[in-house]
C-alpha cells in the first residue's frame, strides 16, 4: 500500500484536489489543504525529507515580491472607476444613437461599446454591469427578443477577458513565464476578431429574424441637423479625415501590427479631437459649424476612452512602458477623466479602492494556495507525470491542442477563470513548450477558451452578474408607460449558448491562424545568420620589458 500511494501520489493528488472543488470548497483553501496534507503524507511515508516545508515562506515571499502581478489591482482600480464615472453610460446613449435606425443597431452599439469598454476597463464585471443597466431596459423598450438581447450584453462585456489590458491575460504570462506585452499584444487582433463576430451574429440574426433586433423609430433618435438631417456624411468625413492623418504620421515608420494600429488610432484621435474642439468655438463666437452635432458628439464622447487605449496599451506596446506602469497610468488617467466629468468624489475613490483590495487579495489567496499545492505536486514529480501524460496523446501538437482545449472547456463549467489560470496553466505549458507550441500563442487560444468560463450555465459569472441588474418582476416601462414582462434566468441562459458557440469557434480559428497572434513577434530579419563572419583582428603587442636579470 505504501509502494502504491508513493507511486501514485501525483494523479491522487489532482483527483483530490478536483473532488474539493466540485464540493464547492473555495479554490485557494483546496490547494493550500491538498498541498499541505499530501506533504505531511509524503513526510510519513518517508518521500520528502522532515523539512521538506521549509521551501514554503520562500515561495510565498515570491508571491509577494512579483511586480507583474501588481498590474492588477492598477488595472482594476481603474476599470472600477471608469464604471462610475459615467463613460460607459455616455458611450452607449452616443453610440446607440447612431446605429439607432438600422436593423439590430442597439445590437451593433454593445458590441462596439464592449469591446471599447474592455480596452479600456479590463474588468468583465464592469462592463456587463454598466451595459445591462442601460442598454437592456432600451433594447426591451423597443421590442428586441430577449435571449438576443441579454446574450449580446453578456458576450460583449466578456470582451474584457481577451481584448488587453485583460486581467487573465497577466496572470496567464506571468504563469507561463512570458512578457505580459507580449501576451497582450499578441491577444489584440483576436479580441477584435472575436468583436466582429458578435456583430456578424447580430446582423444573421436581424436577416433571419427581423422582428427579434428592430431599429428604432425616428423620433427616437436625436442629435439632428436643423434641416432635420442626421450629419453622418459630417461623421464619415471626419473619420476619413482622421484614419488619412494617423496614416500620414505613420507612413515611415518601422513599426507594425498592434504598435501600428495603435498608433495610427492616436495621431487619428488627437486630429479628431482638435477639429472638434475647433468647431466647437467657431460655434460660440459665431453660431457657424462645419461638423454636424453627430459628428461632434461622437468624437468628444469617443476621444476619452481612445486616449485612455493609448495611455495604457501603447504605451505597453512601443516599449515606453512596463504592463505594471501602464496600469498605474491608467488609474491616474482612469481619475482624471472622472474629475474631468465632475463625478469624482470620496465615495466613489473608496468603494473603488474597497472592491480593488477585496479582488487582489482573492487572487493572492489563490496564487499562495497554488504556490502550497505545487510545492508538493513538484515534489511527487507531478509535472513530470503530467508532461509524460500530454505529450503522448495521439496526434502530436494537434490532438495537444484539442485534448487540452476540451478539458479547459469542460473544467470552465465548475472553476472561474482565475483558479484555471492558477491551477491548470502552470502544468498545460511544460508539455505545450517540449512540443514546441509558441507559449503567447498558447496562452491566448487558452485566453479565449476561459472565456466560456464566464458565459456557459450553470456557473457563468457574465450571466450572474446580467441577472443582478435585469428586470426579475414586471414593470412599467418609465418612457412608454407600457407595462413590461420580466426577464427570466431561462432566457439569459438560452441567449448565452449562440455566443459560447462563437467562442469555440474563434478557439478553431487561432489555432488554424496562428499568424492573428504570432505578429508580436515582429517583421523577421532577412540576414542569413551563416552569412555572418567575426574576424577578430589581430593586435601585435610589443615586447615586456622587466629589466635587468638578477644576474645582470
């Protein structure tokens, strides 16, 4: 018996470890008691050495002392306080605005504010919070279908899982030991990508249902011209305008993907900006404007949260900054556009710092917990075991890929993103590295993978968090006066499952385009490092001279 559990420690182990979780028992205490039991099991049975423990303080001292994970709370912090400080609510009431009359165009406005929101909040809560309590009582309003309805908020504001400065997303580098620029860098087009999908769903469906995404009507729609024009040719014109001058800028520069593109979006929205503020003077010195009101609400209202993209993504991405200092930019930027807005106050800066402190220290219980439990899974030759057991799956990078992408999805139905990052990255990425997959590339198709974690019954938090603020009783609709039917759990769950199926799919596309993330790795050299010779030359050095002998 004792041969037995000493030989089979590592797979008792993990299925100890699986049994507490699906108990329900909280991630960070099962990983410290597994750790810690099976330590004491082993010094028992003679496997470890009596001060085997001792290696502990070090690891948890190794917690304290990462200055990547000091990212989060910065990036946390100000997502927090952007969702208060009435951004996102000045985003969907613009944005909708002007998608209001086509078909699905509320639709079309979440998503894009969504995947603005993630850009700049990193915080899946935030977001699907912010766009539940206003878009979601609009969308019934005008008669939108509510499972399409609640499962277009939910997917969007899960955009802030994938699309940088995304939490996950630093957790899962600094566990596979990778740059956290990189991994965000690498993430971005993927995000964008996983964006347009929701919006080419939303616009399937208004083919095949018009009635479940109407536009709306008219009279609904403001910001119009005296001659009763909406100023979309003013809007159109300014966004060519600025897409030419970012262009211009750029166009000797060696940079290239994201860096280009963001970039490019921050000379654009500085040369919008300025020809907005520009009309607006015009327009108090002398009642003349050359941009419609469209055009000049939607740029005063979008240059905020792009500056703010830039602040902290751009910064990241040309090298000015560490993934930690952009954060801490982000949060002072994230403040000064509250200020800016006149929302800031005391309460708002404490329950911001109070919901900050609380997540933090949930994902340092988890971290030292994991920290616990490796120690003894290591010390069993855990990793090895794990190793040995994926790399000799069938099918090479290939079956890996989709054995390991089955159980990340299967796993997401019971842990949140967070205990997957901790617990399972840390063994999936040796295996992934010996079979040569490029870790960036790894970590974002698992990045997107996790996604589902917040969206699929019966744990998603997206759809927890979309059922806090959703109406649970009938109510009177405060514009209309109609009287209006609640929305069930039912609904929001069937809404989720079209969205999940997109995010599987995006997984099969990033591992069948690799290219979408391995652009971080930049433009190749074209040197033949064969062709390269050293020659050292060669330096005649002049006779020493010591001095007479001593028989001289």
């Amino acid at each position: 018996m004792t041969a037995f559990l000493i030989a089979n420690m590592a797979p008792i182990m993990f299925a100890s470890l699986v049994v507490l979780l699906l108990l329900g028992y909280p991630a960070a205490f099962s990983l410290g008691a597994v750790g810690l039991i099976y330590a004491f099991v082993g010094i028992e049975l003679g496997e470890f050495r009596p001060d085997f423990l001792q290696a502990l303080p070090e690891r948890v001292y190794g917690v304290m002392n990462n200055d990547t994970l000091l990212a989060i709370p910065f990036f946390t912090f100000m997502g927090l306080v952007l969702e208060r400080s009435g951004m996102a609510e000045d985003l969907l009431d613009t944005i909708g605005q002007l998608f209001g009359t086509i078909r699905g165009g509320l639709a079309y406005a979440v998503v894009f504010v969504g995947a603005l929101l993630a850009a700049t909040t990193g915080v899946v809560a935030a977001s699907v919070i912010s766009m539940g309590l206003i878009s979601l009582p609009i969308m019934l309003r005008y008669g939108y279908d509510r499972r399409m309805a609640t499962g277009i908020i939910a997917a969007s504001g899960t955009l802030a899982q994938i699309i940088p400065p995304s939490l996950v997303l630093i957790v899962m580098a600094d566990q596979l030991g990778k740059s956290v620029g990189d991994m965000y860098e690498g993430a971005f087009i993927p995000g964008l990508v996983l964006a347009g999908l929701y919006a080419l769903y939303a616009f399937i469906v208004t083919l095949i249902f018009p009635n479940a995404a109407p536009g709306l009507p008219a009279d609904a729609v403001g910001f119009r011209e005296k001659d009763g024009s909406r100023g979309l040719i003013s809007l159109g014109l300014l966004f060519l305008a600025s897409i030419v001058f970012g262009w211009f800028m750029m166009r000797n520069s060696d940079t290239h993907g994201a860096d280009f593109v963001v970039l490019s979006m921050f000379f654009g929205i500085l040369f919008a900006f300025f020809v907005a503020v520009v009309n607006w003077i015009i327009d108090k010195l002398t009642g003349f404007r050359f941009l419609s009101a469209m055009a000049q609400q939607t740029t005063f209202v979008m240059v905020p949260p792009l500056f703010l993209i830039f602040l902290v993504l751009g910064t990241i991405f040309i090298g000015i900054a560490t993934p930690t200092e952009g954060g801490a930019m982000g949060a002072a930027g994230a403040i000064i556009l509250g200020a800016a807005k006149r929302r800031l106050s005391w309460d708002l800066i404490r329950q911001a710092t109070e919901s900050t402190a609380k997540l933090s220290a949930f994902v340092v219980f988890i971290l030292v917990g994991a920290r616990v439990f490796s120690l003894t899974f290591y010390g069993v030759n855990g990793h090895v075991w794990v190793e040995h057991l994926l790399t000799s799956l069938p099918g090479g990078q290939i079956g890996f890929l989709i054995f390991v992408n089955s159980f990340v999805f299967v796993l997401a139905f019971f842990l949140d993103f967070f205990e997957l990052a901790f617990i399972i990255i840390p063994l999936l990425g040796p295996a992934a590295e010996k079979l040569g997959i490029d870790l960036i590339w790894f970590g974002v198709i698992l990045g997107v993978n996790m996604q589902t974690s917040f969206m699929h019954p019966p744990f998603g938090f997206a759809l927890f968090y979309l059922r806090s603020v959703a109406p649970k009783d009938p109510y009177v609709d405060r514009v209309t006066g109609k009287r209006m039917d609640p929305v069930t759990t039912g609904q929001i769950y069937w809404g989720a499952v079209p969205f999940v199926v997109i995010q599987v799919i995006m997984v099969l596309l990033v591992i069948l385009f690799p290219a979408m993330v391995m652009h971080y790795k930049g433009a190749l050299s074209t040197v033949d490092p064969n062709s390269i010779k050293i020659e050292v030359p060669q330096i005649e050095m002049p006779p020493l001279d010591f001095g007479p002998s001593p028989k001289q």
